[in-house]
C-alpha cells in the first residue's frame, strides 16, 4: 500500500469520524496516566464510571497518596485486573514523588519506566497530555490497520513501528484516534458494519470477503 493511498484513507476516515479524540474523562497528565492503566483490558466507558468517583474524592498526585490499596480497589474493582492496577497505581505515585517531583514524565523512555505503563499508555499519555505524536494501537488500531491493509505485523510491537514508518508523523496523533473510532464504531470484531465504511475500496480484508 503506498503513502499516497494511506493519506487517502486517513482523509477519508477522518471524515467519517470527524469528532475522534480520546475518549478518557481527564483533567490532567496525571488523571490521564492513571485512567489509561485502568483502561487496559477494559472499556473507555467503564473507565469513565470509575474514575468519575476516584477523581471527584482523589483529584491530584498528593491526593493519590493517602490511598492504599485496599481503598483504591473499593473504587476499581468493577474493572479487569483490579488487584494488579491497584498495586501498580500506588507503586507509580510514590516513584511519581520520589523520582520526579510529582511531576508525570513527558518522554517515552521515562513513562514506560513506571509500573503498569507500556509503549500504549506512554504514547496515549504524550499525545494527549503532552502534545507529542505518537501511534498508540490498542486493539482496535492493531485490528483495523491489519484489516485494511496498512500493517501486516503480528503483535502490537511491529504494528506500532509499521503505522510510524507508514504514516507522516504529523498525522500520527489524530490517525490513532480515527483508528480507534473506526474500530470501535464500525469496524468491529465480530460484526464489521462494512456498508457504513467509507474505505472498503481500499480494505484488503473487505477486497477479499468479496
């Protein structure tokens, strides 16, 4: 596929998708960080229930530090891997203290260094809050990007550096969230709603359904 088709496709989806952006109630790095752990394996929405109580009774770093575990579970436990979320939450905020001046790190290097955040919350984190590009692929941009053709890499690691070789780098940031939104919205798992999609012209896995 040629950078000139996956402008074409990234146009067209924005199109499709013109309100995409990220999905996590926050009000800071740190509210962003935080709701991005909880949001592995878990949904936008679920996350959003949780931490509208979590955040309204912890607003801030300083907050944060006078839960333990127990008590940040009381607030979480409807989301999956609740124990080892929690575990790694209190563990981040005191690195965040004793490391960092409570201050979120705004470099890949560094946020990955902290428990519970891999190269998807760090590049959500620097995109979001810090206005840094980055492609973060989480299941719907590791999905769609392999549906249509744009990556063939087999785990979210080459897929990530696929889209970053592919993809202008300007673009990385807002491609992410249209990915996102069409996978969430259309192209879905099980059921791709291929009639609604604006691209299947370009999508190998549509080409070959039909």
């Amino acid at each position: 596929m040629t950078i000139k088709n996956i402008d074409k496709i990234l146009d067209d989806l924005e199109k499709l998708h013109p309100n995409a952006k990220c999905e996590l109630n926050h009000d800071s790095p740190f509210q962003l960080l935080i709701a991005t752990i909880l949001s592995a394996q878990s949904t936008d929405v679920k996350v959003n229930e949780v931490t509208k109580s979590l955040f309204k009774d912890y607003k801030n770093l300083n907050e944060f530090l006078n839960l333990d575990q127990e008590t940040l579970i009381s607030y979480i436990r409807s989301i999956g891997l609740y124990k080892n979320k929690s575990k790694n939450i209190i563990n981040l905020c005191e690195i965040l203290i004793d490391e960092y001046n409570g201050i979120v790190p705004d470099t890949m290097e560094e946020l990955v260094k902290l428990p519970g955040v891999g190269r998807k919350t760090a590049n959500v984190v620097l995109s979001n809050a810090f206005n840094i590009d980055g492609i973060a692929v989480d299941t719907h941009v590791f999905r769609v990007s392999k549906r249509i053709g744009i990556a063939k890499g087999d785990t979210v690691l080459k897929v990530e550096f696929e889209l970053r070789e592919k993809i202008k780098k300007s673009r990385w940031s807002k491609s992410h969230h249209v990915l996102i939104f069409h996978g969430r919205y259309i192209c879905k798992s099980r059921k791709p709603e291929c009639d609604k999609c604006n691209i299947k012209d370009y999508c190998d896995y549509y080409i070959q359904k039909n």
